[in-house]
C-alpha cells in the first residue's frame, strides 16, 4: 500500500497543507523546526489514532484552532480510499472513508499499516516495560484491528477494579464483604480480556522471534541469528518454548493468581496481576553468556537490538501479504555509517518509504527518490 496524497489542516504547525505523494521513496528535508515530521506523524496518526510522539491528541491541534483533520488517499491494489480524521480538542474524533462517517472512530485503525522509525526508538530497549508492551500491542492491532476494542475494554476493566481494590481496602465489615463480592465479578472480567491479549502477545512474540533474529543479524556488526532472543516475561505463566496455552487455560491461571494475591492487591491497592504487568526481554549472546540487553549491551548494540524489532514488525506485516509504509523518521543521524548503509539497504524496496532528514546527506544514496524540501510549513517538491 501507499499513500497517494496528504492533505493536513490545523495539524500541528500545518494551517492547511496538500502533498501529493508515489509509491517508492519520497524523503522530506529541511532544518530543524519545519514540519517535516509532522507531516509522517499525521500518516502515522492515521494508522493507529497514536502518535508516535505524544500519548494525548491535544498537541496533534494546531495551537489557536479547535480541530484538526488528516486526509490521506491510499492506494492498494491498485484501488484508491479516501481515508480521513477529524481530531476534536476535547470531544470526540470522528473517521470518515470515501467521506461517509465510519460509526466508530477506532474503525479506521489498521486500514493504512505504518512502521516508523525514529530516534525515540531506543526506549524500546532502554525504557520501561510499558514503551515494549506498547510495542506488541501496536503491532498486534495492526494486524488485528479488533483488538484495538479489547485493549481499551481492559484498560477500562483495570480502572474501575484499581479503584474498587482502593475502596475494598478501606473498607470494614459489612462493607468490605460486598466489596469483595464486587471484586471477584471484576476478577472475571479481568481475567477473560486480560486471557484473551495473553494469548495473542504470546502468539505474536512466538511469529516475530525468528524475524528478531534475522534482522539483529543484519544490523549489528559480526552477530549471527541466534546472538538476538525475545521472550515474554508473564505475571501467570512461564515463558514457554513451543506450546502456545489456550484462551481458557490463561484464563484460569490469571484467576489462581489473583486469588493468591488478593492480599497484596487490598493492600496496595491497584491490580498486580493481568498483562498490563508484563514484559518483553530483551537478550544478547556475549560469547557463551546471555545477557539483557537493559544495562549490559553498548549504546551500539542497543540500537541494533531496536532496529531489529522495527525491521521484525516490518517483515512480519509483510509475511501478511501487504506491505506497510515505512517512516524513517530523521533516524539516520542517529546512525553509524555501518547501521544507515545497512538499513536503507534493507527498506529501499519496500513500497513506500517516506524519509525525513535535517540535511541531504543524511540520507543514504540508495534510497534515491522523490525529494520535498520543508520550510517554515510549505513543503516543495524539488525539481
Ligand atoms: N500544535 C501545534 N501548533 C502549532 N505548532 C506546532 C504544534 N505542534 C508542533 N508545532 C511546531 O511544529 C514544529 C516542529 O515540527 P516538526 O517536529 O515536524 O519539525 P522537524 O522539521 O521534523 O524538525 P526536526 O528536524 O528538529 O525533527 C515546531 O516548530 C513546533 O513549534
């Protein structure tokens, strides 16, 4: 798939913008404080109603106006969708395809795949467990938009039980039994969604692992496929070689672990059990040791441990049949010599690949194309 034109009003630092976009690479260069980002980060935006940069949308609204909208014709199979998002300050967005409104926003998730790149990319090593549980979960959605339903009916299931647990803990005699009652139908619920994307990061970790492999090979100097290793670190089940549990056997462990920690939870008062308190390790081979890669590896080899997950997601949405668009966001800088050949030359036949830079140099021969410069918010195709 690709984007055949974008076109952005009140996003960002962008009034009204329209670029009229090719299959291939297509790299948007300027000095820093342009819009150049912006302009990805909207195609982004409308993959997964997420930036890549921002956790809320209200930064997404050009600063003054009340609404901003992102509309993107793509291309795939030869046949074009108008695809569009409107990002309300304070209410609702709503989504609209070939301009009639899709019932729910959350609708749009998945009907354009990206896999962006950026310098933010090293907290996916070196961050908290949440930046690499994100990571699934994005790519999970992407390739299961219906899951992006699941995902918000437990973190709304995690509110209201966290806010129960606090009450339930307070409370005394009669009034802490029916909080208990309360607790165990939560529990449930807990149990059946939190069992249900379980199962599915399992699955996911278990298709991306020989993906990670490949491309740490690639990307870091002289490491071979099994010098890179994944696992998926469970608050119920231990991580598991070639078996994948079943929905309902998850189930029942989340349950037995709630039950045996019930205590702790009253008495810390939020949910200590369920995937929101999950992890993906991380590990390199150091001749014969296996070492995390958080707090042991190089700056180097941290980097090459992150690119090799972007570039696993990428391989894997490609295994699906259809190829996602590519955002290389001003991630060559960040790059040895080495790292930048290697991967351009990995993307450089992807569909689309859409490349910001402070600098022309900055991006690699081999990803010639298309080239747009970006100043103060007008954006000009160079001749
Ligand atoms: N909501 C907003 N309203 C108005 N301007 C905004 C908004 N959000 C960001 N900007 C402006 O957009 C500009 C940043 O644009 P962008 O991040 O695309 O830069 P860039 O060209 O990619 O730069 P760099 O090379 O430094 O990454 C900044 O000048 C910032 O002030």
């Amino acid at each position: 798939m690709y984007v055949s034109h974008l076109s952005l009003h009140d996003f960002r630092s962008y009034r009204s913008v329209d670029v009229p976009l090719e299959a291939g690479v297509t790299a948007f260069v300027g000095r820093n404080g342009q819009g150049k980002t912006n302009l990805v980060e909207a195609i982004d935006y409308l993959s997964r109603l997420q930036s890549h940069r921002v956790a809320t949308d209200a930064p997404l609204v050009r600063a003054g106006a009340d609404q901003a909208v992102v509309r993107a014709a793509v291309v795939r199979d030869g046949r074009t969708a108008t695809l569009e998002v409107e990002i309300n300050a304070g209410r609702a967005n709503k989504a609209r395809i070939n301009r009639s409104p899709l019932p729910r926003t959350r609708d749009l998730v998945g009907l354009v795949r990206t896999v962006v790149f950026s310098p933010e990319d090293l907290t996916l090593v070196k961050g908290d467990p949440s930046d690499r549980r994100r990571f699934l979960d994005d790519l999970m959605i992407l390739r299961s938009p219906r899951l992006a339903g699941v995902r918000s009916d437990y973190d709304r299931v995690l509110k209201q039980r966290n806010s129960l647990l606090k009450t339930a803990g307070l409370a005394r005699g009669s009034a802490r039994e029916g909080a208990l009652a309360t607790l165990s139908v939560w529990d449930d619920h807990l149990a059946t969604i939190g069992a249900e994307i379980l199962a599915q990061r399992l699955a996911l970790v278990e298709a991306l692992k020989p993906y990670v492999g490949k491309a740490y090979e690639t990307v870091a100097r002289g490491a071979t496929r099994d010098d890179a290793e994944i696992t998926y670190k469970s608050s119920v089940v231990e991580p598991v070689e070639t078996i994948t549990p079943t929905v309902e056997s998850l189930r029942e462990l989340i349950l037995a672990e709630l039950a045996r920690r019930q205590k702790d939870e009253l008495d810390r008062g939020i949910s200590l059990v369920g995937p929101h308190r999950d992890d993906l390790l991380l590990h390199i081979s150091a001749g014969s040791e296996r070492l995390p890669v958080k707090g042991y590896a190089s700056h180097g080899e941290s980097w090459s441990f992150a690119l090799a997950l972007r570039l696993a997601a990428y391989d894997l949405l490609r295994a699906d049949g259809d190829d996602p668009i590519l955002i290389l966001d001003d991630v060559f800088a960040e790059l040895d010599s080495q790292r930048r050949r290697q991967l351009a030359e990995l993307v450089a036949d992807a569909e689309q690949v859409l490349v910001t830079a402070a600098v022309p140099e900055d991006v690699p021969a081999v990803l010639a194309g298309a080239r747009y410069q970006v100043s103060a918010g007008e954006v000009t195709r160079d001749e």
